[in-house]
C-alpha cells in the first residue's frame, strides 16, 4: 500500500530534469574511475566498467571502495620500487 503522504516539490530535481545534471568528481577512486554528485539534487553517480555512468548503489561503493584499496596497493608498491 503507498503512503498517503505527499512528496515535497524539490527545486533542484526539477532542475535537473529539464537541463540534466551538474555533476562534480566527489571521490577519485583509481586515475579511470570516479564518483561524482550532482550539485542541484544531490544523486551520486560513479563511472562503470564500459566507461558510462550510472547510480551510485551500494554494490557500486563497495566495487569502488575494493578498486581503490587495490590501487593504493600497486602505487605504493610501485613506488618503493622506483
């Protein structure tokens, strides 16, 4: 059953689906691989493994979260060689 509440009109969402979003990298996970919110509404996006966007999920985070904790690995590693 759907709550009888109302939805609160957001400004921004509107915004946002006349004009598309404006998206700023919030987080850099690896050098290919960021995660991005927009500024008007707040949606967080982060790039996919075919080079497109696509919402920020849960199982997106713990992805990123794993790729950049490798990433981390292999510079450091990579810098104590040099």
């Amino acid at each position: 059953m759907k709550s009888q509440h109302p939805t609160k009109f957001k400004f921004g969402k509107l915004l946002c689906k006349i004009f598309g979003h404006k998206l700023l990298v919030s987080k850099n996970v690896t050098d290919h691989v960021h995660e991005y919110k927009c500024t008007r509404c707040g949606m967080e996006m982060t790039d996919t493994a075919n080079g497109l966007l696509a919402r920020l999920t849960p199982k997106f985070k713990e992805t990123n979260n794993y790729l950049e904790k490798i990433h981390q690995r292999r510079k450091r590693r990579f810098a104590r060689a040099s």
